[in-house]
C-alpha cells in the first residue's frame, strides 16, 4: 500500500477540516403561537401543525 512520503502542512489540514463544524439547526416560527420550532415538525409547545391540533398539551 502506498504511503506519503511528506507529511501535509497544518494549512491543508486545516483546509480539508473547514467543513467539518457543527451547525445549529434552523428554526421556523410557528403560525399558531410563534414560538420557535423544528420546519415540518409539529409544535412542541402547542401541539399545532398545519393548522391542526395533532398532540395534545397540558393547558395550563
């Protein structure tokens, strides 16, 4: 099996990593009660979806 024969500098390393960060993932406002929520998830605070209950939450 082949082998390098020189080792790579920190600024190609470092260029090959450049994708590799983590990403926070993008919210959507929820239409019923604008609270941020996962896209084409229902809404963990108010159970919505679609304009459609589809969990039930505890009322408070």
């Amino acid at each position: 099996m082949p082998n390098p024969k020189r080792r790579h500098s920190r600024a190609r390393r470092d260029k090959r990593r450049s994708h590799d960060a983590l990403e926070a993932p993008s919210l959507a406002d929820c239409p019923n009660c604008h609270e941020k929520r996962l896209p084409h998830r229902a809404c963990p605070h108010c159970g919505f979806y679609r304009d459609r209950e589809v969990i039930e939450t505890a009322e408070e």
